[in-house]
C-alpha cells in the first residue's frame, strides 16, 4: 500500500514546485514509512509514499516505461500482475524490476485507457503521459482503495487522501452543505462528493482524463449482467472454485501475511481456504470486549482450532477519550461508522505480527449477509399480503406501542420496519440505513445550511446505476449497498485505520469474479425464509464447523450507547455543545440538547447519532485553520 499524490498545471510552461509536492507526499507519509518518490517533469508532478509488499528492494517509484515518456504511481496491489508481465513481454515490452507498479506502465503503452479491463487487484493510480501532456486516473472497481481530485483555477491535483491538498497553496477548501446533511443521512458522504467543495472522490470502477484543465470521468467497469442459469450444485462449486482462486491471488507477497478472524462465516471461509494453501500455520488476529454481546472470540477460537492458526487475540479496553483524535485525523474525511475503532485497534495489534491481513469483507453486499436485507425480503412478503392483514400488521395502533429505548430491542426494530411500509421500496431502505430520518435531521440542521442544502441531497438511493439493473428489491438494496456503502463506509474504514498503522488488508471476496458471480446469482440462492448467504453455508459446509455456518450476522459492533453515557460524557457534552458545529450555524443548538439529554437519561439510543456528530465536530476542529 502507499500514498499517491500529484498536480497537473493548466500551463506546461509553468512548472511544478518541488517543495509543494514534497510537503503533499510527506502528509501522506503514514500510508507508506517505507519509501517516497517524486516526479516533476513538464508541469506535471507525481509524488509517491510507498508501504513495500513486493519487490521490497526494486520497487521504487514512480516507475517510468522504457524511454522516460510514461510515468506510473500506484496505491494497492495488482494480484495479477505476474501473468500480465508474461504477456507483456512477450509483445516486447522491457522490465527493469518485478514490481507489481511496472506492469501498469507497460500496460497503458499497450492498451492506453483501455487498460483498466485487464487488471485483478485493488488499487488506485496515475498515469502521466509525457507525449499527450495528459494525466490518466484510476480507482479500482469496488473501491477499496481512495482517490480524491481538486480542480483550482490553473491546476488540478489529486491525492489518496484530502489532508494532502492542506499543503497547497491555492487550496480553499469550504464545507459542503449537501455533503453536511448526506454525512448525517448515511454517516459517509457517497461519492462523487466529498465533505468539501471542490473535491471530489473517484467513483469505483471509474477513470478519469486530466487534461488543459478539465476532468472527464468515465466508468469502465460494471458488475450486473445476465442472471446465472446453472443449478444449485453447480453454483456452488464454481463460487468455491472463485474464491479459491482469489485467496491463491492474494497470498503472494514478500512480507509476513495473515488473517483477521471474527468467527463470522466470511472471515472463517477466508481462514480455512488460507489453511489448505500453506505449509505454516496461518496466522489469526481477533479482539474482543468485556461485554458479551460484543465479544466474538469464542466463535474465532473455534475456527482457529478447527483449522489449527496460530492464533492471536486481545480483550481490548479502549481508551476512546485518548485516541478519538488520532482515530478521527486518520479517518481524513468524517466517517461516522463506531466500528472504526475496534478496526483500528485490531489493526495495530495484527501489525506487530504481519504487514498483509486478509479479511472477510464483502461477502454481505453480494449474498445478502446485512439484517436490512432480511428486512427487505420480508416487506417484499408482507406487501402481497391482503389489506385486511396489512392493517392489523402495519396499522396505526403500532405508534402507540412505546418505544424501548434500546436500539436492539426487537420492539424497536419493528416499529421501525412498520412505519417505513407505507414508502416505495428503495425510500423504505433509504429510511432503514438513515441515521437521521428526513424529520430528524430537518430539526437538527440550522436555518443556515438548510438554506444552502441542495433538494438533490440523499437522492443517490433512486440514481443508483447498480440498482436499476437489479430485478427484485432485494436485489437493488444489495446493489446500493455495493455502489455506495462498501466503498464510502466500510472500505474507507478499513483503508484509514489499517494504513495508519502500515498494514494492507486484502479483500478476496471482493475480487470482481467473485463479485460479478455473487451479484448475478438469483436471489433464492442468497437468501432463504429471510435467511442470507444461503450459497455461502451450503458450499462452504464442509470448511466450516457447523456452529459458524448456523450463526447470523453480529457485526463489528462497540457499546458506544454505554461510553457516551460514561467515560465519553464530559467528552460528547463539551465538544458538541461549545463547538463549531453549533458555532457555525451547521447544527440547530436546541436539537442537540434534546438529543444529548434524552440519550444521557436513558429515553432514547441516540449513541450512533451522537457519535457521528462528534466525528464531525472534532474533524472541523483538527481541520479548522484552513476549513
């Protein structure tokens, strides 16, 4: 993994500023210790952080092609990249290294834009054609690795992440409204966008052509097509063949490699299939906590046994006051998913043993792993059902039902799912995966950024490209989840807190054979009686012992409720309401004392909410002498 950055001028004659770039690079420095590079040649600047995974010696870059005319950085890896130097040299092509970064230069000179189509890996790159004067971006199909651009008025520049365009002088970076009010919605802002205006995130599977000051996007790359046809034995044995092959893929590396274990089904298949490939133990990472609900090690030290890994695991007890800074200046951009933290600290700890992890990630959007798309299978059920039944499942007597406060309680969850069945269903999912409800956050936002608030904001759920092409709604809810959720919340997760510590994390359900496979499977295949992942414990039932194929999804979750009403409550009350979030006229002050207080007495489970606001506020004040 490294850190990418880089800056076109809009005039060739006008070079680029060595000590500019240099200080852009070194603000990614905690994405690669191992290396840096920089580039500037012709008005154009590459520079480069490099974490060394192959060819540790050889690799440095930027990487230029046989004559110095093409020049090449790159965040990620090419799992690929072995059988694709065989092609290319035997059509001529030279290579001075065995760095995965060399293939893409020889690549492009080959292919040009048409090269993305040929890669298996995740990544994000620039390309910098010295002869065209053009600079060529690209981010990796499912987005797992980040790529932000900023257009100013003679320059454009680009970065794996927005800390490094701070260093530029030009740069005047303004909050977003509709980034504000979609960061609330969802707890990410979903790309293009970013949080501020002006930058803007490159869409997964998308590339993008700089040149005399323009940006052009175009997708290259999509994963809905014609449904699968073979029966049930055959399925499975392909997507175990897939998977297989995509663990195969991403084993290869120079440096010490393991696994992050959960005890969940996607992580313990990861596990077993790594086992079957080595001659040493595979080594496991896994934390727990003191609360049961929230401790997955016995279920990770059952699959440890079974497939004897040499195992690690910690009882961590997170000092949250004294890392939230560091956690939120990592996270670059405000992301308020909880479950950074323990990513975070299950990285640091994995990082003392190994510099690669493998990890179970992806497996949910593709076979329909999350609790909401149960939900969504099952109001699919319900809505063919007679009015009459209708009425006495969905009726208004629900809203007289008290609320328990507890966010898990079975209670709540229903009447949240009942008073979302009156919506169409993509506007039903859109309310289920809110953090805000559209009347919530109509009353948390001040007069002063609702006025500045595009009507457009949010709308990405009926937009969706992914979605559309989907037959049930079922199946569109996965599509969003894979367009949208997966790479602006999770894979940004997984991205910024592994990286802080120097660790890749590899994704094999996320190769784009498994996904494309995954996505067009027929949804009876997935899910089953509003059980997902069906294919999943069928192919898999051998591998996995039955405890684990048997349980549902527990999620990476933390007991935030609890710390904000404990250890985090000086923190949440002191940051938020003498802010700058209230200070500058971005959160109703009133709406927030009523959110505080009702979560502080025990009336209602504002945790996740109340956590997404201090990301927020404490992101606006690490960022505040420049936003």
């Amino acid at each position: 993994m490294c850190g990418i950055c880089g800056i076109l001028n809009t005039d060739p004659g006008s070079p680029v500023r060595e000590e500019e770039l240099r200080a852009m690079t070194e603000a990614l420095r905690h994405r690669g210790p191992d290396d840096s590079g920089i580039l500037c040649k012709g008005g154009a600047g590459l520079g480069v952080r490099r974490l060394s995974i192959i060819d540790i010696e050889g690799g440095h870059q930027p990487i230029p092609n046989e004559n110095g005319t093409v020049f090449v950085v790159l965040n990620g890896e090419i799992y690929n990249y072995m059988e694709l130097a065989r092609a290319l040299r035997a059509k001529g092509h030279a290579f001075r290294t065995r760095s995965d970064t060399e293939v893409l230069v020889h690549l492009y000179e080959e292919y040009g834009e048409e090269m993305p189509a040929h890669l298996n890996g995740m990544f994000a790159f620039a390309v910098w054609d010295a002869d065209k004067r053009r600079l060529f971006l690209v981010r990796d199909r499912l987005g797992q690795k980040p790529l932000y651009y900023w257009r100013g008025r003679e320059r454009v520049a680009f970065a794996s992440e927005i800390k490094s365009f701070l260093k530029l002088a030009d740069f005047r970076p303004e909050i977003q409204a509709g980034s504000v009010s979609d960061y609330l919605t969802f707890g990410y802002v979903p790309h293009p966008s970013s949080i501020l205006q002006d930058v803007g995130k490159l869409p997964p599977a998308h590339c993008a052509r700089v040149e005399g000051g323009g940006v052009r996007l175009r997708r290259y790359w999509q994963p809905m097509g014609e449904q699968i046809t073979l029966g049930r034995n055959e399925a499975e044995e392909r997507l175990r063949d897939l998977l297989d092959d995509a663990v195969r893929l991403r084993l290869v590396s120079d440096v010490p490699l393991g696994a992050f274990l959960s005890g969940g089904i996607d992580s313990s298949i990861i596990a077993g299939l790594m086992a079957g490939r080595g001659d040493e133990p595979v080594r496991t990472f896994t934390i727990g906590f003191d609360e049961r609900r929230y401790d997955e090690r016995p279920y990770a030290r059952m699959v440890a046994d079974r497939f004897g890994t040499k195992h690690v695991e910690e009882v961590v007890r997170p000092d949250v006051v004294e890392m939230f800074e560091k956690l939120v200046w990592h996270l670059d951009e405000p992301l308020g998913d909880s479950s950074a933290v323990p990513t975070f600290m299950l990285s640091e700890m994995a990082r003392r043993s190994v510099k690669v992890a493998l990890s179970g990630d992806g497996g949910d959007e593709c076979f329909l792993g999350y609790p909401r798309h149960s939900a969504m299978w099952l109001s699919g059920k319900l809505e063919r059902l007679p009015r009459i039944f209708r009425g006495m499942l969905f009726g208004r007597w629900w809203h007289r039902v008290p609320a328990p406060a507890e966010q898990k309680n079975p209670v709540y969850r229903w009447k949240r799912f009942v008073r979302a069945m009156d919506k169409s269903a993509l506007r039903r999912y859109y309310e289920w995966i809110s953090l805000f409800d559209e009347k919530s956050l109509d009353a948390l936002l001040a007069s002063d950024l609702k006025a500045k608030r595009p009507v457009e904001s949010g709308m990405y759920v009926e937009l969706s490209d992914y979605s559309g092409r989907m037959r049930s709604d079922v199946g569109k809810a996965s599509a969003l989840d894979l367009e949208y959720y997966l790479p602006c919340d999770l894979m940004a997760k997984v991205d910024r807190t592994s990286m802080a510590h120097g660790l890749e994390v590899r994704s094999p359900f996320l190769d784009h054979r498994v996904v494309e496979f995954g996505m067009n499977l027929p949804d009876a295949f997935k899910i089953k009686r509003g059980r997902g992942k069906r294919i999943l414990r069928s192919a898999f039932a051998d591998l996995l012992p039955r405890e684990i194929a048997k349980r549902g999804k527990m999620g990476f979750a933390v007991p935030v409720g609890r710390w904000l009403r404990e250890e985090l409550r000086e923190m949440a009350h002191d940051l938020l309401m003498d802010g700058l979030l209230v200070g500058r006229h971005i959160i109703c002050r009133e709406a927030l004392e009523t959110l505080l207080a009702d979560h502080m007495a025990g009336r209602a489970d504002n945790g996740q909410r109340l956590w997404a606001l201090l990301v927020l506020e404490k992101w606006l004040r690490l960022f505040q002498q420049r936003v």
